[in-house]
C-alpha cells in the first residue's frame, strides 16, 4: 500500500499525545481530521492501530510496533531539516532536554539561553535510567546524567566530579561532627532514592566492599521527597555534594574513609549530534567543563 505521509504523522500525534483530541490540538486541525486520516491508515492496511477507550486510546501490539517507526521516522526527518538549514544561524528551535538533576543542567540550558535567546527548553527530569531511556526512544534530544556506561551509540563530555556525602537532621547526633566513616551506617537507619538513582549506587557499592549493611526504612522516588523524608527523621540519606544546596534543617557530612565521587555527563546520541540545536547545547557543555 502506499504511504502517506500526514497519515502517519496523524498516527504518530494520537499515539504520543493518547487521544484524537490532544492530537488534533497539537497538530492545529480539526479532531474529524485526524480521524480521517488515522481510520484511512488503519483501512488502507487492514490492520487496527488503536483501541479506542472512552475518551482516550490504547496502543494495539501492531500500533506500538509503529509508534517505534514512526519515532524513528520523525527524529530523521528532522535531522533532515537542520542539517539542511545548518548554514543560518541559530535564531530560533527547541531542545527537549532530560536531567537527573536540576542543579547540573539549569547552568548549561542558562549559557545556551544566553548565547542563543531564541532557543527554547522542554525540560524532562528523572533518575539516570529514565535520562538515558528517553534519550534511546528520541524522546529527548539531550541529557545530563550520572556515570554512564561506554556506548559507541553515544557522545559523551564529563561536565564535573561531585563527591557522594551523608545528609541528617540537625537533631542527629551526627550533626554535631563534621564527618563520619562509612563503618558507621552499620545497622543505621537509610533513606534511598530508588534503585535507578546513580547516586545510591555508588554509595551501596562502596558499603558492599567492606560488608556494612544500613537499616533501609525507606525508598523514595525523588530527591525533594527524600529530602523530607530525612529532615522528618526517618532516616540518613546520601546525595551528591553539588546538589545540596541550602537547607537549616539539614546538615551535610563528608565521609572521611571513602573517596566516593560520581562523573556527571552531557550526552547526545551520535546520530543526532549535527542537529543545530544539539550541537550549540554540547559546545555549551565543554565550555562549561573546560
């Protein structure tokens, strides 16, 4: 069958957006339009693409096959416009950005704003492992994040090297020393990030190395509620050192008898790098490590 374009772009919109009205919005057309265009695809094919539920839709195994089509197809489409625009200068664009840190990339995505004011931000956050996801399933354009492993599908530049520290509660009688050893989270009651956060990885590894086991009490999806959960007193909690910030109820403990450090990374994928507005964020990114 042949294949039309604005079919699958409709197709796309409905499955990314998860309704024919969201789509028809996104796309500035008509709802009836999209429909059209999605009920002409699905016919041409014999096929079902979506399950209609309510007010929303549910992807059919044959339509998530596509959507991964269709992603691809788009992130290479462009491509193709940038690459064929790539002499005129960057007046204007939009970058969709993931961070598992809003302390890392804000200074970044400020530079580039600066530099290059008409370029604007879709701002996505999550542990390292949802940074990276995005970025595989061209959700994302660029991403910064913890400690990642060698893929040649990736271009990678260390930005910084922040140490891994222990966070209390000033009622804490470890508020009142200003370090502490990695022997003395034996038995100690833990707040975690979940297990997609680089941080607590590097932490748990170096407990494992020397058989300490904490008392973990909790695991939190999210910095801030971790944050609270420790100044509520439910536990100890660990974070990287440039992540802090300012917090009076919270004192920040070295420790003393480990060197534990995670690398942060401003990443691309290499298929995208020529992308104007993927190529200005990464000169930013070794401007800002240099």
């Amino acid at each position: 069958m042949p294949i039309n374009l604005a079919q699958l772009r409709a197709f796309h919109m409905v499955a990314t957006q998860g309704s024919f009205t969201k789509a028809a919005k996104a796309l500035n057309v008509t709802q009836p339009t999209v429909s059209g265009q999605v009920g002409a695809l699905e016919e041409g094919a014999g096929v079902r693409l979506f399950e209609r539920q309510g007010r929303g839709v549910r992807l059919t195994a044959l339509g998530s096959q596509l959507l991964g089509v269709t992603t691809r197809l788009f992130a290479l489409h462009d491509e193709a416009e940038e690459l064929l625009s790539a002499s005129m200068n960057l007046e204007a664009g939009r970058l969709a950005v993931g961070a598992d840190s809003p302390f890392t990339v804000m200074p970044l995505l400020s530079r580039l704003s600066r530099r290059h004011p008409g370029v604007t931000f879709d701002l996505t956050l999550g542990n390292s492992a949802e940074v990276l996801r995005n970025l595989y399933d061209y959700r994302t354009d660029v991403g910064v994040l913890a400690d990642i492993r060698v893929d040649p599908r990736l271009i990678a530049h260390p930005l910084l090297s922040p140490r891994v520290m222990a966070f209390v509660p000033r009622t804490h009688p470890w508020a009142r020393e200003r370090e502490v050893m990695l022997a003395a989270f034996q038995d100690q009651p833990m707040v975690w990030r979940t297990g997609g956060s680089v941080t607590r990885q590097v932490f748990e590894r170096a407990l494992a190395e020397r058989a300490i086991t904490p008392a973990v009490v909790m695991e939190i999806n999210t910095r801030e509620a971790t944050r609270e959960a420790v100044a509520a007193g439910f536990g100890i909690g660990v974070i990287a050192e440039n992540e802090f910030g300012m917090d009076p109820r919270l004192v920040l403990l070295p420790i003393n008898d480990a060197d534990l450090r995670m690398t942060i990374y401003a990443v691309c994928l290499r298929e995208r790098r020529r992308l104007r507005t993927v190529r200005a964020f990464m000169d930013i990114a070794q401007e800002y490590a240099a």
